[in-house]
C-alpha cells in the first residue's frame, strides 16, 4: 500500500498546518478523493476518524472544509476560513490538541485497535510502532521517529515557565 499513498501525495499526520497536526492530511485525503485516486480503504473513513476530531476541535462541519477544498483555497486559507466559521484555538489549545493527536493509541482507547491494525498489515514485532501516527506513516512508507517528527514544534511560551 506505501507506494500508493505516496503516489497520490497524502503527508504524514505529522506535518502542520498552522500549527496543527494532521489538518493538511484531512486535506489532502478530501483532495486525492475528489481526484479519484484515494483509495478505498481511506474512502471508508472520509470525515470520521481523525477527519471528525479535526473539524470537532475547530467547530465546522467536514462538508464545510470539503467545500472550501472544491473551491481551490490553499491550506492556509482554508485553515483561516475555518477559524472564522469555527473558532480560532490559542498557542496553549493547539498545544494540546497536537499532544493529544501525536499520543493517540497510545495507552487508549484506541491501543487495541492499533494491535489490530499492525497484525492486519504484518507489523506486529515493530515495537516502535506505539502511536496511530507512527502506523500511518509506516504503513504509508515514511519512516517512523524521523529527527523531521520528533519536537517538530515549540511548546506555547506561558511568561516565566509557567
């Protein structure tokens, strides 16, 4: 599955958008979708998931962003249009949004589904494999705790270290 992914150029959750993980992968998706290049197995899931989570934390609807994808906005601009429809999260709320995202099947509630997932895609004994995030992007061909992923954002600055 790796070199169709990347055929079809689906970023890693990862990589940001304003600040935000995984925003410009929902993206992305929307956009290989509307091309007829994303495949089935991603098409299940278009604006559930972690697709559902992101326009929850920014408070539009996926159809929304589906359009603004459609009309042609760049990354930013949807981003901008969301946090005007929506809301505009602070330093400290996408801090934690992309705290909470990056961990996810880690020690959760989604733990079993991402033991599932490795088994299903011959994974099982990669035990660097402990996040949804570093699954996707084995299963996508990147590689997993690249240096480019790990502290690839600055904390929020909160005065003195508070």
């Amino acid at each position: 599955m790796s070199s169709r992914v990347r055929d079809f150029g689906v970023r890693s959750p990862y990589d940001r958008v304003g600040d935000l993980f995984y925003f410009g992968r929902m993206l992305d998706k929307i956009r290989s979708h509307a091309k007829g290049v994303l495949p089935l197995e991603y098409q299940v899931n278009l604006g559930k998931g972690f697709d559902k989570k992101c326009v929850t934390f920014l408070r539009v609807r996926y159809e929304l962003v589906v359009d603004y994808v459609n009309y042609g906005l760049s990354d930013e601009a949807i981003l901008e249009s969301c946090f005007g429809m929506g809301r505009r999260p602070s330093e400290g709320e996408i801090y934690m949004w992309n705290e909470f995202m990056r961990k996810r099947g880690w020690n959760d509630e989604l733990s079993e589904t991402l033991e599932n997932e490795k088994k299903k895609e011959a994974m099982p004994s990669r035990s660097e494999i402990q996040t949804m995030f570093q699954f996707i992007d084995a299963d996508e061909g990147r590689l997993v705790n690249d240096k480019h992923h790990i502290n690839c954002y600055s904390r929020p600055k909160y005065g003195n270290g508070g």
